[in-house]
C-alpha cells in the first residue's frame, strides 16, 4: 500500500525511511497507530524493557501526526475556563497538569534520545480580535495565573514587539504562553519510532482488522501479546466500536508557503473564523498554516480524509493578508488535509477499551493531539504491561460521558 497522498509539508522535507520487519508471534506490548502518540507508547514500552511490536496500516506519521501544525502547546482544545466551569476544579488543574508535564517529558525525551526534530520553545501568541475576546483571554490568563500555571496577557503593542511584521488594528492583544514549543512533526515521529527501534522495538506495517483478548488480528497474521495500546484516533472506532459516537474523524486543512525571510518566530493561533487557525515559520522559513473548517459544509465532521478543499483552502490563504496587511511574497507549496478527531466535550478519552483483557485507548484530541501525546502514551503503555490504569488517566476515562449530560 502506498503512503496516503497529498503528502504534507512534514513529509516532504522529512520522508521517514525506517524499515519495516515481519510480524512476530508474540509480543509483552502491541501498540497499533504510530502518530505521536503510538510512537510514544512503543519508545516507553521498549524502554522499560517490554518486547514492544508497533503496527501502523501506513507507517509512522500518516496519520494527523504528520499532516498538523507542529505546535507543542499546553491544555485541552476547550480552554481552562470552560474546562473549569465543565469538569470542576480539581479535574481541570489534573488535565491541565498533564499537558503542562506532557510538555516537560517531551523536552526530556527529545534531549535524552537527541531527536533533531527542530523542538524550540518559541512561545505562543493567541491573538484576540475583538473585545469581548480580549475579555475572555483575559479572564483564562486570571484563572491560570491563579492555579499556579503560566499565562500572560499583552496589550497591541506588547504583541507587536514579538511578531516581525505590521499587525492589522483589528488585533486588539493576545494571550501568550511563553512555554510552548514547536517542532517539526515528521522528524519527531520518525525519530522516536526509530529511538523505539533501537530500544528493540518491532515496526510493522500491517492493518489491524480486530482485537480479540489477548490476539491482535491483522492483514499480514495474528500476534499474541499481553497487553494492546490502540493508538488510532480517527480510526479508534474501528477497534472499539464503543465509541463510534464519542471520537468522531473530522478534517482539518494546511497550507505550507515557501521559505519567507523571519516574520513569525512563536507559534500563533486565533478565530478569523469560530473554528479556528494557527500558524508557524518553521526553522527553512515556510510557514505552516491551518484552519478555517468553519467554511466546510457540516464544519468537515465525519470526514475521514486527507484531500485538501478549494473552498476551506481559499479561505486559509485570506487569514495572513488579513491579519498582516504588509506581509508581501506569500506563496503557496503544498496543500493537504488529515484526520483529526473530536470529543462531545472537547476533551480526549484514555481508558481501557471496554470489550477487551487488557487493551487501552486514547483519543479524540480535538486538534490538540501533542499536548497529549508524550504523557498519554507512557501512560497506556505502563497500563498496558501492568493491566491497571496508570495515575493520571481517570481525569480523561470513557465513563464521564454516562456520568453527566455533556454540552
Ligand atoms: C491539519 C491538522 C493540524 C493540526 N495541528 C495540530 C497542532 O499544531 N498541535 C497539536 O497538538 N495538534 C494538532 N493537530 C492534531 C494532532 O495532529 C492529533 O491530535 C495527533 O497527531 C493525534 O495523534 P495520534 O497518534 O493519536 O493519531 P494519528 O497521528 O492520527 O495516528 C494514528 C495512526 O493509527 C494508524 N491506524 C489507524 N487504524 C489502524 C489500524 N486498524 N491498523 C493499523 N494502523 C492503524 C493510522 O495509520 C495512523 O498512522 C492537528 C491535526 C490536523 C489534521
């Protein structure tokens, strides 16, 4: 099977070559998906010593990994506020917390493994364009602040000392998170499965048409193993039908212009449309942009697809003229789209996959996946070889959603 085209701009200035080997029999860990987070589960198994097997249907980063923006921020797709005002106190500082040390895991693993994945904590500026969205960042910056994590709302021209080019007026401040990163997705996945690997890891290319106990059954055979990490997102359904309503695929379409001198060093996001857009230079001076699904019918819901769309497309190539009306030489190379997937509360699910022995699950990112991915994935893979849940996870278990009506 060929790689999924359009092929992003991570995939082509990063192709991933790592061979792929047979199936084995056996393994302590099956680990099925290698985007950020299967990469991660298969890197913690191999390296408490686990005889790890990581199966993909494509390989690694086919999947939103390889197709996103490459931000490593902090905190769920629902922002703090709404995430308080939703899950309580004490659940929101412990999801928050996650992210905040998915981060730190992140900066460890890169440096221990010495991942040249053009990781750099840039900051990032979450810009407000109206007042009433002025008011709201800074009401979340206050509620951060106060539960001892890191925000910092700034005024126009405080946002105008950190980006290289004229703001339009209609930036009327920003939220900035000087903590947070970017990187380059393909390089990061490629270069954890291949740390896996070197920790005695097996990457397999294989689709995985269902679990049954402790068997894992795919196109290329059935291996055994004592514990399974479903690390599929989009296609998390497929493998716990249980829940084909609560981790819905959505699209989510980029754009990569060519090299441009530096304009943008933090990585930036805010709402041209209600859904969102978020771009980066990245260290050759693209810039990678997305959003505005706002502009596809239905919002691209239930879309499980990587083709790039005129209209949405179009769209995107408005945000930057917009909000930089000096910006000049804007020009577009590549166009793509990938899987991302959504929660009815914003939110991502990490449990064991009911129905199962001793397989665990995580997904439904809701576009904000690397937040995630590092601390979710040693999580489930100490679940796994344990067959308990590992501390951390019950903030995010799959039974909330019986537990209370959700938005
Ligand atoms: C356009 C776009 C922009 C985004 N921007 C950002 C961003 O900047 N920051 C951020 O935090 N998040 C972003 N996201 C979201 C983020 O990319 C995802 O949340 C994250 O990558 C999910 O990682 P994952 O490992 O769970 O899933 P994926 O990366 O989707 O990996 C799942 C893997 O499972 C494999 N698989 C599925 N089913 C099977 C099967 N049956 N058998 C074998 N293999 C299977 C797939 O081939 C795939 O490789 C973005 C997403 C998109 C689409």
């Amino acid at each position: 099977m060929n790689a999924p085209e359009p092929r992003s701009y991570w995939h082509l200035t990063f192709p991933i070559t790592l061979e792929t080997q047979p199936l084995p029999e056996s393994a302590d860990l099956v680990v099925v998906g290698a985007g950020v987070l299967g990469v991660n589960a298969a890197y913690a198994g191999a390296r408490a010593g686990a005889r790890v097997v990581l199966i993909d249907q494509f390989g690694p980063a086919e999947g939103a990994t390889g197709r996103n923006g490459g931000f490593l921020t902090e905190g769920t797709a629902l922002g703090y506020a709404r995430t308080l005002a939703l899950f309580g106190h004490e659940t929101a500082r412990a999801m928050w917390q996650l992210t905040v040390d998915n981060r730190a895991l992140a900066r460890q693993i890169i440096g221990e493994e010495g991942l040249d994945c053009w990781y750099r904590e840039t900051g990032h500026l979450d810009f407000s364009l109206d007042a009433q969205d002025w008011e709201a960042d800074q009401a979340s910056v206050e509620a951060l602040r106060r539960d001892g994590f890191y925000a910092e709302s700034l005024t126009p021209a405080q946002t105008q000392a950190l980006v290289g080019t004229p703001l339009s007026a209609e930036i009327v401040g920003a939220r900035y998170t000087p903590q947070c990163g970017l990187l380059h997705s393909s390089r990061l996945a490629g270069g954890l499965a291949a740390a896996a690997v070197r920790r005695g890891a097996v990457l397999a290319r294989a689709t995985v048409t269902g679990i049954e106990d402790e068997r894992v059954i795919t196109d290329q055979g059935t291996i055994t193993a004592r514990g399974i990490v479903i690390a599929a997102n989009a296609w998390t359904h497929r493998l716990a039908p249980v829940t084909r309503e609560l981790i819905v695929p959505v699209r989510g379409e980029a754009l990569s212009y060519a090299p441009h001198e530096p304009v943008f060093g933090p990585g930036m996001g805010t709402s041209v449309t209600p859904t969102g857009e978020y771009w980066q230079q990245t260290l050759d001076g693209s810039i990678v942009i997305g959003g505005c699904r706002a502009v596809a019918p239905n919002r691209d819901v239930n879309v499980l697809s990587n083709v790039a769309t005129p209209g949405t497309q179009a769209a995107i190539e408005q945000v930057l003229p917009r909000l930089f009306p000096a910006l000049r030489g804007l020009s577009v190379q590549h166009r793509w789209a990938g899987p991302m997937a959504f929660t009815p509360d914003y939110t991502p699910i990490a449990d064991r996959a009911p129905g199962a022995r001793n397989a665990w699950f995580a997904g439904g990112f809701c576009g904000l996946g690397m937040p995630f991915g590092f601390a979710f994935g040693k999580r489930l893979a100490e679940s796994a070889l344990s067959g308990s849940p590992s501390a951390g996870l019950r903030p995010f278990r799959l039974g909330r959603f019986a537990e209370r009506a959700m938005p």
